[in-house]
C-alpha cells in the first residue's frame, strides 16, 4: 500500500508529507516534519505531553492518525512564540519556575493556551480539572497552575 | 493498512461490508490507536466516518434529540440547550478522558468500544437512547443497552456502523445524571459507574425512572428493579435504601487491578443513590 | 565575604527559553542521518530458564541490520560498585541489560535488533523464536523468604550472616546497625508500640522514556547520547560491559525529561552501542511506557516492623525495626540507606535495625529519591504518632522532644553538625495551617524525614570569553534547575552579571570524571566546583595585574568582579574588570579559565517536616487532600523557587505513594498496570496548592550553607497521611497504598462506613 500523501497547515505554513496508516499525528510531527517539540510520554492519550490543538481543538497528537490530517490546521508548541516574543504563558512559565526537567512543559502550555483561548478567567479548580491530562511528575503542578493564573489575569489586563 | 474517510454512509458501510480481514471504523480513535499501538487489533481496515454529515451533527426532532455517532464531548458540553434539556448525557461524556481526548472522544466510539466500563454508555440507557444503526440491510434502531453484549462484543453485523443516538423527547419535570467512581479525580476508568433519570409529578413523586450501572457486569446493565426501587417515591430514606439494595443485587463484577468485587457492589449502590438525588434536584428546578 | 548579588534570588534560568519553545533536545530528539531504529525483545514469563534463542529468521528479514543477545555481551565477574546511592554488581548488570541463563521477570530484554524501521524492528521480534522452560515465580517479598520459595539465583547465599548459609535463597543480604543495648532499653519503656507495615512497589513515573541514541565507527570510536543522570556513569557501564577503553566512548546528556533516581543505571545505552557495532550504522533506541513500567526502575515494595518504646513522659527509649525490601530479579536494594534512616531524625539511645535484601521475579529496583527512606521511616513516624496519641502529646511537641539536634549521635554512626529538624517543626507549629479548624471526616497529620545528601567527584569549568562573558560546563545533568543555580554562584563569585554567564552541561570528552547527579548532590558539588573554578581565575587575574602594574601580588585584590591596586598603587593604576583583562588575555599570558576538580566532601543532611489535612467519603473510602505545607531545611537555597520546586514535586509524589500508587501482579506473575492509565500518579486536580517554608540552617562544610534538597521531600508525606488518615477516620492503617478498596474495607470492618450526617 502506497503512502498516504497530506497536505495540512502546520503553525501557520502549508506543508506536505507521505506516511502510512498507523502512523500517529506525532510521529509526523517528530519523525517527518522534525518538530520534536511535542514529546511522546505514553503514546496512549494518559500523559499530554503530545498536545496539540487540530483545527483549533486540544487533542493528544498520539491519538490522531497523521493521515487524518489532511486539510487541518495544527498548532505546536513551535508555533507559540510571535517573533521574539514569547506568548505570555511561556514567559510567566518561566519567571514562576513552572518548569523542572520541562518534558511536559510544552505539552502543558499548548493545553493552557486552549484554555485561556475559551475561558480567559479561570478559577484554580478549571485550571487544574483542564490540565488534568497533563502529567508533570517534577513540580507537584504548583507553580504550573499559578503560573497559568496569573497569565490569565494579566492577558485580561492586556 | 488501508486508511478510508468516505463522505457517505453507503460509502463506509460498502467498505466494511467489502474487507476481506479485520476492519475497524474509526471515530475519535482513542480507543482504536492506543489498541492498534499495543498489537491488541492489527486491522488491515481502517475506516474513517468523520467526514459523513449524519455522523457529526446534533439535531432536535420534534423534542428528540438526535446525537451523531461521532460528535466529541468536546462540541457536546459546548452544546448549550442539549446540555440544558440532557445535563447527565452531557456529563458522562465529558468524563471520558481528559480534556485532550475530549476533543476526540464520541458517544458511538464509547459505546463500540465494547467495554462495560464506558462512562457515557449508562447515561445514554438510562436516557432510553435508541442507536441508529446503517449496515448492507439499511438501518435499523436498537435500545442502547442491547447494542453491547459483552466485553468487546456487539450486536453489530458486519458492515454495520452506529450512526446516530436518538434521545427520546422529554417529559417536564424530569432529571438525569452520571456519576462514576475513579480514586482520582481525573483520567481513570471508571471503577462503577450509574446513570439515572427520572420524572416527577406536581407533587414531587417521581413517575418514571431508568437505572443503568457501568463496570459491574460483562456489560452495562440496566436494572429495571432500581427504578422500581423508587418510582412512586420522593426518594426519601426508604427508598433510597431500596435503590441501593437493588443496585447493589444487580451487580456481578470482576475482581481486578481497578477495584474488588466487594467494594464495586458497595459503591454501585451509593452511586446509584446520589445519582438518583442529583436527577431529582434537576427534575425540581427543570 | 563575596557579595551575593544574585543566589538567594529567583532568576529566570538560562536553559528555560528552550525549554517553552519546544526547542530543548531531549533523549528521544536526536537523530542522526542513517540512523537504524532499535528495538527490544522481552521475555513474556516472570521466570524461566532460557534453552536456546534463534534469531536466523530475524537476521534474514529485509531492512534488518543488526540483532544481539546474551552471547554478545561477555560474561562479568561479580563485583560491587557504586551506582548513585546503591551499590551494583557488573555480574547482574550485564544479566539484567541481557538476559543469560534464566528470563527473571516479565519484560526482561531477552534480544535486540536493529532495523532501517520501527515497524521492520517490530516484525523482526516476532521472528526470534526463543526456547524457554518455564519455572515457578515468586513475586512477594514474604513469599520469596520462604524456604521453600522458587530460587532466582541457585548461587546466592545470604550475605551478613554468620556462619554462611549452608543453603542459597533469595535472600541476598542481612545487614543490622546497632545503638547502644536494645533490650535494656525496652526495659526502661513505659509504652511499646509495635506494628507491621507493607508497602508497595512504586515507580519513579519520569515522564520521558528512556531513549538512547548510539554511534560506533570503524575504528571503535563510540559516541552516545542518552537521558541520563550521569553520563560518565553510563559511559564507565558502556565500557564495562562492551570491553571498550572509556577514552574511546563520548557520551553526551541529553536534557533528561525526569530522573528521580531511576536514570542512574544503564538498560538501552550497551544495546544500542552492541548494534551499532555490530551494524555500522547509528542506532537508536527508545522504550515504550510500557517497557519503562515493565523493565526500569521501580523502588522496592516491603515489608517492615517497627518497635518503639517511650517512657511515659514521651522520651524514646528504644527503637527495633526489622525491614525486608524487594530488589527485584537481583540483589541490590535501598534497604541499606532505608536501615539507617529509619530512626535518624530521633535522639534514642538504643537501636537496633536489621534489614534484608530479598531478590524476585520483578524488574531490578533502580534508585527512587532519598531511596529506602520513604518506607522506614514511614513506619515509624506512623508508630511515633501512635505513641503521641497513647500519652496525650501534641505529635509536633513529642517530636521536638526527641529531635535529633546537632551533637546527637545517629544510629548509623556520625554525630550531627548544626542540622535544621526542630527548626522545621517550629515553622509547621507557627503555621495557620497547624490550628486550622478540621470538619468530621477530615484529619491532619505531620511527620518528619530525613535524608543525608552526599557530594563525590565533581568537575566544572568556567571559562573567561574575548568580550568577558562567561562559559561554565558542568558535568551531572541538570534536572531542576542546576544551570540556573551554578550560572548565580560564577556570577556572585566573578562579579559579573548573570546574564554573562551561559552555562552547559559538558560531554564526557569535555571535563573530568563527574559522579551522577543524584543523592541531592548536583547544586552542593557542583557550586563547590564552581567557587573553586572562580578562584583559580581570581588567583590568575591578580598575577596577571601585579606583573601588569609591575606591583607585588600582595598590593592588588579581586574584589566586586573588578582586580584594584591597593595602598599607593591605587592612585596610579586602574582597576581593571574581567572584560577589561578579556580583551588583553592573549597578550597577558592567554586564555583565561579555572576548572574545579574536586572530591566533595561535607554535604549536610536535609531533614523536613510536613503537615496534611485530608477528608475521607466514608461511603466510598475515597481520599482528597485538601492542604499541604513543606517545612525543609535547604541550608541555603541558592534559587529559593526551584528549592520550592523540590519541597512541592516530592510532597505530591509523596502522595501517589501513599495513595494510589502500586505495582499491582496477577497470579501468572505479570504486571497488569504498566501504564499511566493504570499507575495512577497525581494528577492536578487531584491536589492542592503545596505551601512551603524554606528554613535555612547553614551546612558550615560548604561555601555558601548549601545542603541538598531534592530528596529529603518525598519522606515525610507517607506517614505525614497516613497519621491525617487516623485523624480522618481513627484507624491506623499499615499499609500502601491506602486506596479507596483499603479504607472502605477498613470502615466497614470497624463499622464506620456509611453515609456522612447531614
């Protein structure tokens, strides 16, 4: 069986690839379009740190077929940043020390910008219930859900 | 392994019909590829039913509502007046999963799964949903909780595929709700679920009930003898220690690495009983 | 005293960018061009003699490059090293990365092949047609005592026992420390307490598998990139087992997604450098979830009996503890370090603690933070509460009482320096938190722990660049924040900005031999390291400016990043900065750079106290924390936020282990949770906020106070909760984890199950 030839938009550039089957949305991303920035913890939708938002929609890359993708605009972590400017959630991440070994980090900011996208003032609980497929074993999820508070409340403020 | 998205469900009944080997639909896959990933199923078929309209909408039908197979609980809890009219349908489809597999998951995918522990299969009986189902014959409409016959086995033919849910049109006054037992807050199986709804008269009796119970039996079970339990009741004390009785006298579970016969039986009875409350509190105030 | 500019302060770290963006490399995101992808081959059977393995189908499939099993690594004589805060023997270690005579669990690597393919790779396994005589399993640690128990290993003979056994068994080790007189000094009790506790087999649940990624050229040049906690571990294991010079091996650290102990020992390293020789080609090689839970790590499950005797007015008088931990397929558990910490954080004049080292069909135990510690001392911080309950003692003040305190004699043997145990159990005591008003159902609890860090061989390197700015390497890994936290030391110690110094973990070609980054060792070491490396380039300036200004070395001074003339000379010269002697370097005697070579030696113990309120469903035996506060003493935090970090990661490991977490076995010897979905590690909404409370009670062995911090915080938790436990619901519960199926089973027995009262 020949592979599948995809067209997508990729962070915001069209791109196209060939892959089989039972190739996942993320071992395209990682294995053929080299952005590894989405990481494989499980490979069975437990541990988030594959997320990626398809046509705007938090999903666990490992859980979509890459030839599903055809015609859907993905955004990665790669695709986070503006320029030189950090999204905001990326810098507070940083000044909050949300981050330890930072293996579920991107996983954990693209699920947050989801978040923040549909619902800009959380409470903690929201936090932490929509964050509750991101697995983080370092920080204890502390600096994590104050970090995406205070996002929050500073993206409000513009 | 062949991929198929067709656009019709001729299209994708002819497919199925027509594998020579194993041949799987896929919805929102998260079942299928953490299955396909373990070499537990090595289809040499895989087909898609997202891109066929009737699988993706949600419509109102003259006080039914009519759920397509593959609609992700995501776009289900941003469905406002479903949520409003099936707030316990609505739930227990959001409690699969995380917010990731949220955005993948879908009601026929849960219920084909063929596992008894599917959070939003008790709900939907307890509903009294009905599954449209299209195959090589046409379509047919089975009760939900006679699609499921065991772990991993369906009343499905081959080539069939669930197309669609229909809720049936709601009396007023009437509540439903899920409830599930997981030792976290998130991400487990459920070790028991229950799923209730219920009508009420004008005097708070309840008149109708349907009880349903998830990871207690081969399959999910609805337990006509709990909503014995407390139709003609307010649930006050009494009744709700017949609920529970009943539920509990229902279950035949498995001892395993989620939970222990025991405490499945003790925990289908307190879940069945609080969710008999919530459906009530809903009734009241719908 | 050197002005501290910036440790102390909460920095942003320099790896941190890359680390947001999705650009920081981990082990599974190198590649190289040709490379074969690997793949291993695990036995099925918890235990079974391995007759013959034929891999001639394998080889023949297409896309196949390379396949190895045992009789491609060279048998190890017996011989116990170091690893982390265990000990290892080669003998095992080339047995466990392969199996030889005997498949001792379920998932150990019986072949490997490396193929132009993952889905080739995966084919290829099933083509390996292996042999095997299936043999009765043991999986329990009592079960594996009996004498009658199925033997691992039919030449292990109990190690610590005298005369040796005439018989072997599956204990591998006794060991025992003694205190004093303990029957004299049960004699003296007023109150003994005795219990038995179980634990279960936890994993240390790094979100990255392990991945590794190996080269081997022609001539036997290998190059490595792995996730690892101490490549130069991995690259003295590599050597070993392949019979390779270590010169001829670099091995770079990927940024490690995780460690917690349980990256500190080889599995994928020799495989992939086998087939990479063997094929010529790049291998690399990444496990599954379900391999990491099958074939790595975990800690080990046990069981252990504690007696403590008080007098009636609360003072320990004795303390008995008997531990007997898992190891898994070979010796080597934490049940050493777990028989000295047991009672350390008590000034009792008499102990005594045996422990045994019990091997069986479960995969080898890796280390797991402050391993051994969590399982002996919740045992008897548990029995310490029940001790508090019985006189009518507040457990803080029982606690204070007996604290260890800096002149105590530990049971393990040293006498204490200035330690920080009673000021932690000050600082929980004046928390809100402690008089917080409880509801029925809800408890609280507190309990102390200890760790006692190590240093060891360390070396990092500053080195001065043409404009001034700063390149330090280091050589342990950094997990948590060590960058940051060495880039504020040179910074403080130079006199520069922060931001000019760019650090980075150096490969195994780039620096001296560096001991892994565990036993809270990487911060303490490595600013010791540091601090020396600053020293060596303070020393060099100052040379440099007295031949300079023609003055004698006594009349110049490095002081505020700048070397200053002093006395006359002061009026004559100016002082000049690193970037001032950056820009002559070549003409003043060359490049400039200091690299600290050192055994470290003086890290101080870390002891912690932590305060749990929980709520109990007595209808479903569920469990909800609902507040948590971390009282540590850091010593001195260099970057106070990660030391939180610490204090608020190793609580909420904590609690998976007191809660939820097991290794859960069926009958047939197999594990049956191997993945996250099963091994229910917190997730967050599954817990509070964690407060914490730096204390900071100065180790006067290091330069700035520094002790380690990154274990101490996953000791205190299991009994901390299961001491709330007691309060939620009046029953002591023994064992873990306490998991809904445990409480309600333990409520319905006691009658106390049933619906909370409106």
């Amino acid at each position: 069986m020949a592979k599948h030839h995809i067209e997508a938009v990729v962070n915001g550039d069209a791109v196209e690839f060939l892959c089989e089957t039972e190739e996942t949305l993320l071992d395209v991303l990682r294995d053929t379009l080299h952005l590894t920035g989405s990481k494989e913890g499980c490979a069975s939708g437990d541990c988030g740190a594959c997320s990626v938002t398809l046509d705007g929609r938090l999903v666990c890359s490992c859980l979509v077929l890459g030839c599903e993708a055809g015609g859907r605009r993905i955004e990665t972590i790669e695709g986070m940043a503006k320029g030189e400017a950090l999204h905001p959630l990326q810098q507070r991440f940083l000044e909050h020390a949300a981050l330890q070994c930072g293996i579920c980090t991107p996983g954990f900011l693209v699920a947050a910008k989801a978040l923040l996208e549909r619902t800009p003032d959380p409470t903690e609980t929201e936090v932490r219930y929509w964050l509750a497929g991101n697995l983080c074993r370092c920080t204890g999820y502390d600096k994590i859900v104050s970090a995406v508070m205070d996002t929050a409340v500073a993206m409000r403020k513009g | 392994m062949r991929y198929e998205a067709p656009e019709s469900l001729e299209g994708a009944v002819a497919l199925l019909a027509g594998a020579p080997g194993d041949a799987r639909v896929l919805a929102g896959g998260t079942d299928l590829l953490v299955q396909m990933r373990a070499d537990i199923v090595d289809p040499e078929l895989i087909v898609d039913i997202k891109k066929i309209a009737e699988t993706r909408t949600v419509t109102e039908e003259k006080g039914a509502w009519r759920i397509g197979a593959a609609v992700t609980g995501a776009e289900l809890k941003e469905h406002l007046r479903l949520k409003k009219v099936w707030p316990g349908v609505v739930e227990a489809a959001n409690l699969i999963g995380s917010t990731q597999v949220q955005g993948r998951a879908t009601l026929g995918g849960n219920l084909c799964n063929g596992s008894p522990a599917a959070d939003s299969v008790p709900a939907l009986i307890a509903a009294g949903a009905v599954a449209t189902v299209a195959g090589p014959q046409g379509k047919r409409d089975i009760p939900v909780e006679d699609v499921m016959l065991g772990p991993r086995k369906l009343a499905l033919r081959k080539g069939e595929i669930v197309v669609s849910f229909l809720l049936p049109p709601r009396a007023k006054s009437s509540g439903d709700a899920y409830l599930r037992f997981i030792p976290r807050t998130e991400m487990d199986i459920a070790v028991v679920g229950a799923g209730v709804s219920l009508t009420i008269d004008g005097g708070g009796t309840i008149t109708a009930a349907r009880v349903s119970l998830g990871a207690v039996a081969a399959r999910v079970l609805l337990v006509p003898e709990a909503a014995q339990a407390i139709i003609g009741s307010r649930l006050d004390e009494a009744a709700q220690q017949r609920l529970e009785a009943a539920a509990r006298a229902a279950c035949r579970p498995i001892d395993d690495k989620r939970g222990t016969t025991e405490f499945r039986i003790d925990i289908a009875g307190v879940l069945a009983r609080r969710a008999a409350s919530i459906a009530l509190d809903r009734a009241r105030t719908s | 005293m050197t002005m501290q500019t910036y440790v102390g302060t909460r920095t942003i770290r320099p790896d941190g960018v890359d680390k947001v963006t999705g650009r920081a490399r981990f082990g599974a995101d190198f590649n190289l061009p040709g490379q074969l992808i690997g793949r291993v081959l695990r036995s099925p059977h918890p235990h079974a003699r391995i007759l013959s393995i034929d891999t001639s189908k394998a080889e023949a499939l297409p896309g196949v490059k390379a396949v190895v099993t045992r009789d491609d690594f060279g048998d190890q004589p017996s011989e116990f090293i170091p690893a982390g805060e265990m000990m290892m023997n080669y003998r095992d270690v080339v047995r466990n990365v392969m199996a030889r005579e005997k498949a001792l669990y379920e998932g150990h690597a019986v072949a490997a092949v490396a193929a132009t393919s993952a889905a080739v790779a995966r084919r290829a396994l099933k083509l390996i047609d292996v042999k095997y005589e299936v043999l009765p399993h043991v999986i329990d640690v009592v079960d594996a005592m009996r004498p009658d128990a199925p033997l691992l290993h039919e030449d292990l003979y109990t190690a610590g026992v005298e005369p040796k056994p005439e018989k072997p068994s599956n204990v591998a080790k006794r060991v025992e420390i003694t205190l004093g007189d303990i029957e004299a000094g049960f004699g003296k009790a007023d109150l003994i307490i005795e219990r038995e506790f179980r634990t279960a087999a936890v994993h240390q649940g790094y979100i990255e598998p392990h991945a590794a990624l190996a080269t081997v050229s022609e001539d036997g040049s290998t190059e490595l990139w792995t996730t690892t906690q101490g490549h130069f571990i991995v690259r003295a294991h590599c050597a070993r087992l392949l019979g390779l010079d270590i010169g001829r091996i670099r091995v770079t650290a990927t940024e490690i997604g995780g460690g917690f102990g349980g990256k500190t020992v080889v599995y994928l390293e020799p495989l992939a450098i086998a087939l990479s020789r063997k094929a010529r080609r790049p291998v690399k090689m990444v496990m599954t979830r379900e391999e990491v839970f099958k074939a790595s790590g975990p800690t080990s499950g046990a069981t252990v009996r504690v007696k403590l005797g008080a007098t009636k007015d609360g003072k320990f008088v004795a303390g008995f503890a008997e531990l007997k931990y898992q190891a898994g397929a070979f010796p080597g558990s934490p049940v050493q370090p777990g028989v000295m910490c047991a009672f350390a954080p008590y000034d009792i004049e008499h102990v005594n603690v045996i422990g045994f080292d019990v091997v069986s069909n479960r995969p080898k135990v890796a280390a797991y933070r402050a391993p051994g510690a969590p399982i002996s001392e919740y045992a008897v911080e548990s029995v310490v509460d029940e001790i508090a309950k019985k006189l009518d003692i507040d457990p803080i003040d029982l606690r204070m009482q007996n604290a260890a305190r800096e002149g105590t004699k530990a049971a393990y043997g040293p006498k204490f320096g200035p330690i920080g145990l009673e000021e932690t159990l000050n600082a929980i005591k004046k928390t809100e938190h402690w008089n917080a008003p409880l509801r029925k159902w809800q408890g609280r609890g507190v309990a102390s722990g200890f760790w006692f860090n190590i240093g060891g061989e360390t070396c990092a390197s500053l080195t001065v660049n043409e404009d001034g700015t700063v390149s330090l390497m280091a050589g342990t890994p950094d997990i948590g924040g060590l960058r940051a936290s060495l880039a504020m030391v040179a910074a403080d110690e130079l006199g520069i900005p922060y931001d000019k110094v760019r650090p980075i973990i150096g490969d195994t070609g780039s620096l001296g031999f560096n001991f892994l980054t565990g036993g809270s060792r990487s911060t303490f070491s490595g600013s010791m390291a540091i601090v020396e490396a600053a020293k060596q380039i303070k020393t060099e300036l100052c040379a440099r400016a007295a031949k300079l200004w023609e003055l004698k070395p006594d009349q110049v001074e490095f002081a505020d990043g700048q070397v200053k003339p002093l006395g006359a000379a002061a009026d004559k010269v100016k002082a000049m900065s690193i970037a001032d002697f950056a820009k002559v370097a070549g003409k003043t005697g060359g490049p400039i750079g200091g690299t600290g070579r050192i055994n470290a030696q003086g890290a101080g113990p870390s002891f912690g106290t932590h305060l749990v309120d929980l709520e109990v469903d007595p209808e479903t035996g569920r469990t909800t924390i609902l507040r948590y506060t971390v009282a540590q003493d850091a010593g001195r935090a260099i970057h106070p936020a990660y030391v939180e970090g610490q204090f608020q990661g190793g609580a909420v490991q904590g609690i998976g282990w007191a809660l939820n977490e097991e290794y859960v076995y069926g009958a047939d010897g197999k594990l049956q949770n191997a993945g996250f979905l099963d091994y229910r590690m917190p997730v967050a909404s599954d817990v509070p906020m964690i407060d914490t409370i730096l204390v900071e009670v100065a180790n006067p062995k290091h330069p700035y106070g520094v002790r380690g911090v990154g274990e101490t915080p996953i000791v205190p938790p299991l009994g901390a909760i299961a001491n709330a436990m007691e309060g939620a619901t009046g029953i002591r519960f023994t064992e873990l984890p306490m998991s809904p199926p445990k409480v309600l089973k333990a409520l319905k027995e006691r009658g106390l199950n049933g619906r909370v009262a409106p």
